[in-house]
C-alpha cells in the first residue's frame, strides 16, 4: 500500500514544536490599546447605561451589526428605560423586534425587564453574578453588561472572542463542545484577571469582539493587521484556516423541513391572524392561521372551510435547524373564528398594517404574497 501523503501545511504544524502560552497581560494590554485606536464608532458604545448595552447584546447574538444598529435606535426610542419595557406589551415588544429573528430572545427581555422591575428595585445588579439572576442573561451577557457598564473584571465568550483566543493559544478542541469551551472561557478569565488596574475591563472584552469581528475572521484573517499576531499559536504554524475547531455544519437540504398551509381568511378588507402560543417556534407571535393542511389550519381557529381552498402561492425560509415550506391557501369558511388548539388569540387586521404587530418574515412575505394576489 502506498504511504498516505501529507501536505506541506500540515507536516509543518505537526513537526512544529509546542509554542509557550503568550503572556497574558501583554496580549491583554495590546488589545486594550488597538481596540482604543482601531474601534468603531457604534451607537452602544456612547453610553454607559446598563440598559442600553443589554440590549445591544441580545440583539447582536446572531446578527451583524449593520441589521442591529437601526434595531437598537428604534428600540431605544420606544423603550428608553427597563421601565418603559417592562410596562410594555408583549405585543408591541415583539412588534419592534419584527425582523430580527430568533424571537425568544425578546421574550427574554420583556420577561428580563420585568422582573427588574418587580424583584430587582428597577434597576440591573451591578455584578456579573447577581446578573445571572434575571431571566434569560447568560454568562457572556452577564460578563459583557458587568464589565462594559460597571468595569468589574468579568470574563466574556462569545464566538469572535473563542475564535481569537483558539488561534493565539492553539485550542484543539471543539470550541462549542464543553471541554473547549471550559478552555476558552479560563484563558479569558485569565486575561481580563491579568489586566493593568488602570486598564478598563470593558475595552479589553469589547476589543477581543472586536478584533474577531474586523481583524481575526473566521476566513482569511488579517494578520498582518493583527496587534497579538506575533503571539499567534495559528499564524505561527499556518493554521488560521484549520482553528477553531468547530462542528461539521448540516447542509440546508439535509435539514429537516417543516410543511404547513397558511389559509387567508377575508372579511371587509381584513384578514384573520392567529397569536402563537408564548414558547417554541415563533412564540407570541401572529401569523396567518396555520395547518398541516387547510382543514386542520381552519380547525385551529375554530372555523370549517366551505367550499374549495384556493392555492396562492409558496413562501420557502431555511432557519438555523429546519426548512420551512408554507403553501398559503385563499378559503372561505362557516363560523366565528376564535382561538382553540395552537393558538391563544385571533384577531382582524388590514393587511397593510399587520406588519406593525409581532409577524416573523415568514408571516410578512406570506402577507405581501396574498396582497399581491388580492390585486389580480
């Protein structure tokens, strides 16, 4: 049998000898001084309220930048204090996150609010510790809010930041399985611990995001425009395409899809809506009722078709962990529409101004598709 080959990349970082740990204050004073040079100009960072950097970080967990600043304005104006979110409805809460997509994480925030407002004097603790008692702040948002708002030494993890510091320590391991995950989280722990005390803990956290979301990359980094990159475990061996280690990613198409029909339902110009339970898929939201087929999606608001559905068209969405395919139907039905299985409301709303309420893009593109039709 011939002898496997090995690629020059490869033999190199194999034969390479185990590079000793970076210090950590000099990374952590390098960071802190390129992120204090090199920074970019976001609304979030012109303030100091607790608030106002919570919310920026649920917004900007899986989502870029760009989509989350006109977000979190907006947001901001509507609902300027924890106060003013707490008193807020769920509907109108939902209806500002409209687009941004993993819903829950809204929910959380409502349901964050009002228990600082209830259980926590009206205002955030002050502590990463104490932070992790309001519902739905895990550690990294905990950390981020503790050290960007109160300068407490908190260590942080998000995806940039186990990135940067897998490639400058050589991590091997999967960074999203739990012995990697430890690993990161204890080298960032031990960063902000060995930071100047005239060094503030925010700059540090923030200018580790920072280097992954601008210089550390997860294709083709700048290195050159890297300020830790001669301590680099990565660039020194020539593995910043091979770290972090990550899980294989599911192709679209083997995901799983789920297959409903979508029924318009008219009366005097307006179209029914359907509220969807608080949890799971969507929760809270309004969506045009709902169905493995027309019959069962009648059945959920209490109504029996008459007569013939009528196909409109499709609205295809591939989501993190399934496909949706929506077939959405133009029916008649018998019956009062009211809320039964699946649903804890119905209401009547002008199509033009459903999309005010809480709708996930699907429900808004099956709304725009329906209008459509209506002028044929």
């Amino acid at each position: 049998m011939a002898p496997a080959r090995t690629t020059a990349r490869t033999a190199a970082a194999t034969s390479a000898p185990a590079a000793a740990a970076p210090p950590a204050a000099s990374l952590a004073r390098r960071v802190v001084t390129h992120y204090r040079r090199h920074r970019r100009d976001l609304p979030w960072r012109r303030t100091s309220d607790p608030y106002a950097i919570w919310v920026s970080e649920i917004m900007l967990q899986q989502t870029r930048v760009a989509t989350v600043i006109p977000y979190w304005e907006r947001w901001m104006a509507r609902f300027p204090t924890v106060q003013a979110l707490a008193a807020a409805p769920l509907d109108d809460v939902l209806a500002a996150w409209a687009g941004l997509g993993y819903y829950s994480r809204a929910r959380n925030l409502h349901a964050g609010a009002r228990w600082v407002a209830a259980e926590g004097g009206g205002e955030l603790p002050r502590t990463a510790a104490g932070l992790r008692a309001v519902p739905g702040v895990g550690p990294y948002t905990a950390g981020a809010i503790a050290s960007i708002a109160w300068g407490e030494r908190a260590a942080l993890v998000d995806g940039n930041v186990a990135r940067v510091l897998a490639r400058v320590h050589g991590v091997e391991d999967d960074v999203k399985a739990s012995p990697g995950l430890r690993r990161i989280w204890a080298l960032a722990g031990e960063l902000v611990a060995a930071l100047p005390a005239t060094a503030h803990p925010g700059d540090l956290n923030q200018g580790l995001m920072e280097l992954g979301a601008t210089v550390c990359t997860p294709t083709t980094p700048a290195c050159a425009s890297c300020p830790i990159s001669g301590q680099c475990t990565a660039r020194a061996t020539g593995r910043q395409d091979e770290l972090p280690r990550l899980p294989a990613r599911k192709a679209a198409s083997a995901l799983p899809e789920l297959a409903t029909v979508a029924l318009w339902i008219e009366r005097r110009g307006a179209v029914l809506l359907a509220r969807r339970p608080a949890g799971g898929l969507y929760g809270g939201l309004w969506e045009l009722p709902q169905g493995a087929d027309a019959s069962a999606a009648a059945s959920a608001v209490g109504v029996t078709l008459r007569g013939r559905a009528r196909p409109v068209g499709e609205h295809r969405q591939v989501l993190s962990h399934r496909r949706l395919r929506v077939a959405l139907a133009r029916v008649s039905v018998r019956g009062e529409p009211r809320a039964t299985t699946g649903y804890t409301a119905v209401r009547w709303c002008a199509p033009a101004a459903a999309r005010r309420l809480g709708v996930s893009s699907a429900t808004a593109a099956l709304l725009a598709l329906g209008t459509r039709a209506r002028r044929r």
